[in-house]
C-alpha cells in the first residue's frame, strides 16, 4: 500500500462504486465516485486545497496569514483542515440554515465561525459578500472566493475529470452532477469532453435554483424551494461560465430524501443530500438514455453532517417529508 503525505496527500484518487440495485433497475451501468472518502470528509476538499496552493503560488497568502470564505459548509472543512496543517487563521462566513453539525465541526477544526442570516446574492449582506469584505478589511488575509476563483475549476479539471476518465477506460456515456459554486461540472465537464465530444454533460438542480431553466431556455429562473444544503444558485458564477451544458435535470425533495435513504439501505452507503440529487438525477438520464450506457456521478459527502434532518424522521415530517417506507 502506498504511503500519502498527511492529510494533503490523501485528497484525491477516490474510488469509483458500482451501484448495484440502481444498475440493475435501469440496465445501465450508474457509477458514483465516492468523494465522501476525501479526508475532509466531501469533494470540496479538491478546490480547498487548489485555492490554497494557487494563493500562495501568487504570493497573496503568506505565513502567518488568514483564509476568508463564505460557505454553506463543506469548503469551509476542506479549508480549515488545510489551514491547520499550512499554519493559517481561518474564518468562515456561513448562513444561519445550514445545518449545526457542520458549524461544530468547523469550531473543532480550529475556524473561527460567523453565522449569518441567509441573503439573496443580490443583497450587500449576503455571506459571500460578507466574507469578500471582511477579507479586504484584515491584514494578510486572503477571500478564497470559491464561486469565482477559476482554482477551484482547475483543481477538477486536473483531477477528478482525469480520474473518472481513467477509472472508466474512457467508456462512460454520460456525466451527471449539481452545483453550487460550479467548480466540479465545469472542470469535469471541460476534461470529459476534451477527451471524448459525445460524453453528455447534465447539470442536476434541485427545486429553488435557476440553473435548470438556464440549461433549457437560457433564462435565469427560480422556482420552489430545497432542503438541500450547498447546491443550487440563481446566478452563473465565473467558475461555471462557458460549461459545454448537454442537459439538466430538476429533481424535487421527495425523490432526494427517497434516493438517500435508498442508498443508506439497499448500498450501505451514508451521504448527503447533494447526493441524493445527484443519483435520483443519473436514473433519469439512464431511463431516458436506455439499457446499455454508463453514467458517472458523484457522491459528494458524508450523511452525518445532516443526521438531525435527512435522517431525523421529526425534522422531515416538519417539512412535509417521510422517510420511505
């Protein structure tokens, strides 16, 4: 077994599953690359580590200095568990609805957490603005600004996209996955079809966000709303401009929580909700496609950071929500 060094060596090179039961189902081959293994705990790991390095390639982040970001959570733990081992403060600006596990553990990880109310993009007080702004304000402190920082794009494009290639045999028909700051479907996206034009590319969105109707009418548009946490936004950030989009897909709460608890019974396998997007997504590509093709997607976290909601049967039923069965 080969060695990695610490906890920056290990991110990466996770492995890609066979979902046996929803293989079976669809007669196509649905493969998840299992992003929950990265150290930190989800695939936001790659981009923390990108935005690290590229700051510090660019002398803007230098010993002794601060890492600034706004966050629903997941790049904020790539981000404090990699400013521990650089030696960097950490502070992370997050919205007040996200879930408490998560805030506790960025506290534990050593980041200094600001919760905020949650705010439109639009509004001055949005977190990611917040974060923007409290960066500029501070002595040698750095905004990884993962939603336009074209790092976090790159970390994909040089290594999960290669990755899924690889552990493909270059033999997968289609590319499905959600997105929030962008980042992942951009870079994944640019690396699949430079190798091959005919890999579909298709964007899952939950309820709430724009970004299905932009892929399927070119207009911005929001409806509803998600539980989820992370995915989803009502803008195209610099990360995801110029993404070769084939199709999306919009899955709504009902079919995330179903395909969750899915997975955790009939897989073995506790992840989040993104997950849950993104997997309820991949069947409907597959049905659509038909028996006989490969879909790749990802599981992007572990389900413990969302154990009192996804899985707290009470916290659903508030919600208008039932585990299955």
């Amino acid at each position: 077994m080969a060695i990695r060094e610490g906890f920056i060596g290990s991110i990466g090179n996770t492995p890609l599953l066979r979902l046996g039961r929803l293989s079976d189902e669809t007669g196509c081959e649905i493969l998840a690359k299992a992003e929950f293994l990265n150290p930190g705990g989800s695939v936001k790991d790659r981009a923390a580590l990108h935005i690290v390095l590229d700051a510090e390639r660019r002398g803007l982040l230098r010993p002794g200095g601060t890492v600034v970001e706004g966050t629903a959570g997941n790049t904020g733990i790539g981000l404090a568990h990699i400013c521990a081992v650089r030696g960097y403060r950490c502070i992370i600006v997050i919205p007040d609805n996200q879930s408490p596990e998560k805030m506790e553990l960025l506290r534990t990880l050593g980041a200094e957490v600001r919760p905020v109310p949650p705010r439109p993009y639009k509004d001055p007080d949005n977190y990611q603005k917040i974060a923007g702004r409290l960066a500029a304000e501070l002595p040698g402190a750095v905004w990884a600004n993962q939603f336009d920082n074209l790092a976090n794009r790159q970390a994909h494009y040089e290594t999960t996209g290669p990755e899924i290639w690889a552990d493909t045999g270059g033999r997968l028909d289609a590319f499905v996955c959600a997105t929030g700051t962008g980042g992942t479907l951009a870079g994944v996206a640019r690396c699949l079809k430079e190798r091959d034009p005919k890999v579909r590319i298709v964007l899952a969105d939950p309820m709430g966000s724009a970004l299905y109707d932009w892929v399927k009418h070119g207009e911005l548009h929001a409806e509803g709303s998600s539980i989820t946490e992370g995915i989803g936004t009502t803008r195209v950030t610099d990360n995801l401009a110029g993404t070769p989009i084939d199709d999306a897909v919009r899955i709504d709460d009902p079919a995330c929580v179903a395909m969750v608890h899915r997975l955790l019974h009939e897989e073995g396998l506790f992840v989040g909700g993104s997950s849950g997007i993104n997997l309820a997504a991949a069947v409907q590509v597959a049905r659509d496609l038909g028996p006989g093709h490969r879909i790749v997607t990802l599981l992007c976290d572990r389900g413990g950071l969302y154990a009192q909601r996804l899985f707290n049967p009470e916290w659903l039923k508030e919600k208008g929500l039932a585990i299955p069965g």
